[in-house]
C-alpha cells in the first residue's frame, strides 16, 4: 500500500487495519490454548469447536471502547452465535473471567472502559507490527512443538 493512500485514511480507517491483525493474533492464540491447533479452537463461552476462521475477537466489555477495543485480556475467541447473536453471552463469559482473571481484574476492565485515550497513527502502525511479530511467534512455537513430539 503506497504511503500517500495511508495518509489519506481516517483514524477510523486506521483503527480497522489494526483490527483485522489483532484479531487475527486473538483467534490463533486461543485456538493454541484451547485446542493446540492453530486451525482449530473453542468458544470461550459455549465451549463448542470451531475452525479459526469462524471464530471471532469478541470483547468481555461491551462497547469496544478505544481504552479496550485493543486489550488481550479483555478479547477472546468466540463464535459468531454467543458475540453477535447472544450479544457476547456476558453470563458465560463473566463466569469464564472470574476463573480466568478474577474479580479485580474484571473490574479494572470494566472500570477502564470509560477512559479517555488518543489512539495515534504511529500508535496503531506499531501495534500492527507488534501483532504480526506476535503472530509469528505462535505459529513458529506451534510448528517447532510438533516437531517436538515426531
């Protein structure tokens, strides 16, 4: 992409290029963690298996705030069933946090919801960055443990 079309683009614009690689980077995480495979993974709600790519980066905190909308521990796999129609399935995924994280850490999610943050260009560009490298790594540590285990 040529550097005059990305000075063109909105912040909203810029936003949505991120989005895409950190939910890229949310669903293979937790198929890893779920599953073990990076093409497969659970539903951190409804538990069921789906392939990666019919999962989605659903947000505990409604909303998808700036101050959470990038969050790891606020973002997780879920089927397009509990995120879009169950509208996160919050009953599930509460109880799901609790053991995961525990009740302060809801809460600091929760709480930081509201806060006020500036999301700047170069901010999203070396999160992107940050996002593919991280991405890289899952699939490089995935490919080295089944080496592993031939």
């Amino acid at each position: 992409m040529s550097k005059k079309k990305q000075k063109e683009w909105t912040i909203t614009k810029w936003k949505d290029w991120l989005w895409t690689k950190f939910s890229q980077y949310i669903r293979l995480r937790d198929c890893l963690k779920t599953t073990g495979s990076p093409d497969y993974g659970l539903c951190v709600t409804c538990r069921r298996k789906y392939p990666r790519g019919k999962l989605q980066a659903g947000h505990f905190v409604p909303g998808r705030t700036d101050a959470i909308l990038f969050d790891e521990d606020c973002t997780h796999a879920q089927c397009y069933r509990c995120n879009c129609k169950l509208q996160g399935d919050w009953p599930r995924y509460y109880r799901w946090m609790q053991k995961e994280y525990g009740q302060e850490k809801i809460e600091q999610l929760i709480d930081r919801r509201d806060e006020e943050v500036e999301m700047t260009i170069e901010w999203i560009q070396e999160a992107y960055e940050y996002y593919t490298k991280r991405i890289e790594e899952l699939y490089g540590s995935k490919i080295l443990s089944n080496e592993r285990k031939t």
